[in-house]
C-alpha cells in the first residue's frame, strides 16, 4: 500500500519544500493542508514551484489546527506526519500527542528551544507506544545538527561546538521565518558555555567568519536556537556550545541589532509590533533578494583532542536556496522513515537519531556537499 505523508502548513515555502522533497524521493501520497481552501492551498503550492508545476502524489486539504477531530482523523490515516505550521515560539504539542496516541510517527521543523523542551517531555510516551518522533528538522536547525555529530565523532574528547549560519535575504522563505526571527530577539536565553549555563542576550557578540564562496566573510551574532540548548545534552562531554547567526546582505544585520538593542521592547513583545516588522522586512527582501540570492551557508567547528593532539574539524555546507535546503534536510529523515532504514522509539533531537552515514548518503543524493576538513 501507498504509504500516506501528512504536511501540516504545506501552504508554506518550508512546508512545500518538505513535500516537494519527499515526492521527488518517495512514491508517497502526499497531503498538504492548511487553513485556507484546498484550492488556495494548491494555488499557492503552484506559484512557490519554479516551473510552475506540481507533482501528482501531491493532494491538498483544508484543516485548522484548531480542530482537534478533524486533525485526530487525518493522523489515524497516516504513516507519518511533518508539522510545518510555525512559527513555533507559542505552539503547543497537541500535534505530537496525537501522534503518539495513534501511533504514528512525527517530525517536525521546530526552530524554539521552548518548543524543543516541552516537545521532548513526552519521550517515555513515545517509547511506550513505539512511535519515532523527531524534532528540530529542516536546515538549522537540522542539517546543522548533523554536521556537528559528524565531526565530533571524529575525536577522543571533544570539547567545544561552533555553529555559524548566514542566510541571503529572505532564503527563499515566507513571512512566516521573519516572525521568527524577530520572535527570538524578544528574550535572552541560556547558553553552555565553559561547562555552565550562562545567559546571553541575543544579537551581541558579533563575530566575523569565513565561510566558503560565494560568502566569504561574513558577521554573525548569538540567536537562541533549539541546538543551543540539545546539543550540550546531546553530546555532553563539550564544555561550550556557540550558536550565532547572520544575514546578507550585512545591512540586515545592523538593522536586526537596532531592533534588539534600540527599540522599545514594547514593539518585540507586541504581536502588531512583530507583524509590522515582520512585513517590512519581507517587502525589503523581495528587492534586495534579486542582487543577494535566497542561498545558505551553515560552518560547523568542533574543537576536541585526537590522538592525543588539539585540533579542531570544521564542516561546511552551502546552498543557493534556504528553503529548499530546509526541505531536503526534512525530506531526509521522512524517506528514511518510510523506507524502514531509521527506527528509534522516542523523541529526540535530529542529532541523536540520525546515524552519519545515513546523513551523508542522503545529502549526496541530494547533490548536498558537505565539505570536512582539518584546520
């Protein structure tokens, strides 16, 4: 039987991309929904495609995640579903409670640690009813996660995470992802750091690095993401874990700073204040996207002992386009799941499911290079 892929907010840039992904690589029926009308729904699907055309395993369904019997009975006739409806910062877990009622299992393109902490709660849930449940999917986090397990595996001890990310205007993705950014700038959040959690206010601490062509050198800034707070856990012999990010072109990134540090906080806790930032900026990326491109590069450096000598292993990625990145790196774990090769009762974090070698040979059917080298 065909198996069936359930897309919650696949009226989205990420949402499509994850589907597009798992069509192209699965022969999967594939179930976007969304608030709006199937019709609307496939409507938008059609304009996000380059080529303005959608693949048939494709189908499309009005649902509102407010409506808990509806959504309680596309689960039950589902083999997996992806939640795509961000932005995550307030969500509840309703959808993975669901899920791990059912049976069925889930994946998510979570990018809050709040999310992330309550999302994880219901492992032993997760175990009992053997269902594989993995959040945090997608570019980064996601795909980021994974280089950082691919090189810490490569030392004795290691000691220190450095995970870096640049993004070219709008990536490639909806209103949706500058909600989230603008959402994470409202708190300082916990970070490890010389093996005790500090608290670190978001946008400060810019940091130039030297990411590989076409980026080269580029600025980035502490942002709480979901690694920031699983990796430590993940791999808990490091003493310090850095999450920074930034934007291209860098004039976002001062912009972004002045939003942190000089407007009234009044403006970041307000949702009109997050919706009016929110859409100026996507007006502002859909110019300057036509001269910085929608691409993403993601370093991530590892510091450690090998041998018996310090060292430090970095990993490199880059990709013209963040949201289909973002799919490729969901798309991944969901073929994975279909096909059987990835199986782990539970809830965790991308990095402790995915074994390295399935990663890399996903990514490379994917025409996804992940360059690792000694520096």
């Amino acid at each position: 039987m065909t198996n069936k892929v359930l897309i919650l907010g696949g009226n989205g840039r990420i949402g499509g991309s994850v589907a597009q992904d798992i069509a192209t690589n699965t022969d999967s029926e594939v179930i976007l929904t969304g608030r709006s009308t199937a019709s609307k729904i496939r409507d938008i699907q059609l304009n996000h495609q380059p080529n303005h055309k959608l693949n048939p395993q494709l189908r499309f369904l009005s649902l509102d995640l407010a409506n808990i019997d509806k959504l309680a009975s596309e689960i039950a006739k589902s083999n997996l579903v992806i939640h795509c409806a961000g932005p995550f910062h307030h969500r509840d877990t309703k959808v993975l409670e669901l899920c791990i009622k059912q049976g069925v299992n889930y994946l998510d393109v979570s990018d809050h640690r709040s999310y992330t902490i309550r999302a994880l709660e219901h492992h032993k849930d997760a175990v009992n009813a053997n269902v594989t449940a993995i959040v945090n999917t997608g570019i980064f986090p996601g795909i980021s996660n994974s280089m950082v397990r691919q090189c810490v595996e490569q030392f004795d001890e290691p000691e220190k995470i450095h995970l870096s990310y640049v993004v070219s205007g709008s990536g490639g993705a909806g209103v949706t992802v500058m909600r989230t950014t603008f959402l994470g700038l409202q708190n300082s959040f916990e970070a490890w750091i010389e093996g005790d959690w500090k608290i670190i206010k978001p946008y400060t601490d810019r940091e130039i690095i030297d990411f590989p062509s076409p980026y080269g050198a580029n600025g980035v800034y502490w942002y709480d993401m979901p690694e920031t707070y699983t990796l430590p856990k993940s791999f808990p012999r490091v003493s310090s874990v850095i999450t920074k990010f930034g934007s291209v072109p860098d004039f976002y990134n001062h912009l972004t700073w002045i939003a942190a540090h000089v407007f009234p906080r009044s403006w970041l806790r307000n949702s009109r204040g997050i919706e009016f930032l929110s859409h100026v900026s996507h007006l502002m990326t859909d110019v300057t996207d036509r001269f910085s491109g929608i691409g993403v590069a993601v370093c991530a450096e590892v510091t450690g002992t090998k041998n018996g000598n310090s060292l430090v292993c970095r990993a490199n990625l880059i990709h013209e386009n963040t949201a289909i990145a973002a799919g490729c790196g969901t798309g991944t774990i969901a073929q994975l799941l279909l096909e059987g090769k990835l199986r782990k009762a539970g809830v965790f974090p991308v990095e402790e499911a995915l074994p390295t070698n399935l990663f890399l040979e996903s990514m490379e059917t994917r025409g996804i290079n992940i360059n690792q080298d000694w520096i």
